[in-house]
C-alpha cells in the first residue's frame, strides 16, 4: 500500500503493489505534459490523478488485483481541512506501508513528513528537479545528508521547527535515519533560474498565476526527464523494501571546491 502519483505510481501499480492512494489538487496542463508519466493531449484540464487512475485501470483493470484510489485534493496538513486524506485504506488502526511524497511546497511538505515522523510511517521523499538535468547526480540519502538541493535545505529547517516542542519526539535524530525518511535528490548545481513572467502576466499581476493562494508562483523550468528519473528511483526503493530486499544506496557526494 502507497500513496502518491504519477511516476511513482505509474510504476508501483505495474509492479504488483495491490492499494495506491493518489493525492494532488494540480490538473493536468498543456505545460506539464512534458513531464507527466501517462497524461495526454485529451487530458488538459482534468486532475492528474484521474489521468493516472485511468492509466492504470487499463493497466490492471481486475480490482481485486489493482484498487486506485484518487483524491483531486490538496493535502494541507489541517487535520480539519484534510479529513481521511491520510487515513489507510478501509480505516481501522493500520497505516500505509510508505508513503511517497512528491510535494513541491515546503511548508505543506514539511507538515506531511513532520506527520509521517510523529506516526512512524515510513517516507519516501523526492526534492527539487527544477533547473537541474544531469541524471549522474541523483542520490539517496537521509534528510540532513542531502546537500545541494535549495528545497532540502528549506525543508530540513521546517521539519525542525514543526516537531521542535513535539513532547513525542526526542531530539532530532530523525534526520538521520534513512529507514524513516529517505531523501532522493541531486547535488547538481542548479542550472537554471525562476521563470520570469511576460509583460502581458506582469501586467495582470502575479498573484493570478499561483495553483493557490500562499503557494509560489514562479516557478523553475523542468526538464521533462528530471522528474521521471527521480520518480522512479522512489518507486524503486518502495518495491525493494515491500519485495523485502530493501536497497543500501550509496552516500551521496560531498560538496566542495572540485563539485560543479
């Protein structure tokens, strides 16, 4: 059991893993189908989830084999405003056996992982593929090795602060433990900056460009393999640790004078 989408997914739901939950707000974009695992032209404006629910029901259309269950929601981390997003399948006092998380803003990403922490879920956690495109410096590490990556850095700090005067949690070794968390990210320096907006958009005003209100609104370009090179590596380290063969990935390189 798993919960997350596209190319995670995608592959987690070839592979025999039996109850995806999918969770994302986002619809799918003529922009964005550079880089989605089964979206198509015919999609633009309908939730991603639906497209990978779609996808793979022609993948595995037996229920008794594949079960999707896609939430076109945003996860928030209010309890209130979230409802059952991260409840298990069928309730009861079980939980998912990981959970991958493909969220790209830090505070809403910071809440699920502080959740995932305090709950003892296991995570697999994908950071930034914006502006970055050498797939040779993709790693897997726990969440305070991660260096070069903007978003990991960003997100070491609010996890912290999240579960700082968390009565349940002692210290932070959580950072350190890959069992619990497990980060894939690329220390490859950035190789691009935020997109800029037209003088047409400029003209409209920003604040009508974001998915939502609070979220960032530029955004890095993508280069449509990034993301599905790093979707699958998360969806490898699930099926190895579900498959009972977890992986021991390499640490990642340091960074210094000689890393460019």
């Amino acid at each position: 059991r798993t919960w997350r989408c596209r190319f995670h997914a995608a592959m987690l739901g070839r592979s025999g893993v039996g109850t995806l939950r999918l969770v994302d707000f986002d619809q799918v974009t003529v922009s964005s189908l550079n880089r989605h695992a089964c979206a198509t032209l015919e999609d633009v404006g309908t939730p991603k989830v639906e497209a990978v629910r779609k996808f793979l029901g022609r993948v595995c259309p037996d229920g008794r084999y594949l079960s999707v269950d896609a939430r076109a929601r945003m996860y928030t981390g209010d309890v209130a405003r979230d409802g059952d997003l991260l409840d298990p399948p069928g309730g009861g006092s079980g939980k998912w056996d990981v959970i991958i998380d493909a969220i790209d803003d830090v505070p809403t990403k910071a809440r699920l992982l502080a959740h995932c922490v305090r709950n003892g879920i296991r995570c697999v956690s994908c950071m930034g593929a914006g502006g970055k495109a050498d797939f040779t410096r993709l790693h897997a590490s726990d969440l305070r090795t991660a260096s070069r990556d903007p978003l990991a850095s960003k997100l070491r700090t609010s996890v912290k602060r999240l579960l700082k005067n968390d009565a349940t949690i002692k210290g932070d070794s959580y950072m350190d433990d890959p069992d619990l968390i497990t980060v894939i990210y690329s220390s490859e320096k950035t190789v691009a900056k935020l997109a800029d907006f037209t003088e047409e958009q400029k003209a409209e005003g920003a604040d009508k460009f974001g998915a939502m209100d609070g979220m960032r609104v530029r955004v890095l370009p993508v280069l449509g393999t990034m993301p599905a090179v790093m979707g699958q590596a998360c969806a490898a380290l699930a099926l190895c640790e579900l498959g009972g063969k977890p992986l021991n990935p390499v640490a990642g390189e340091g960074v210094g004078r000689n890393v460019r």
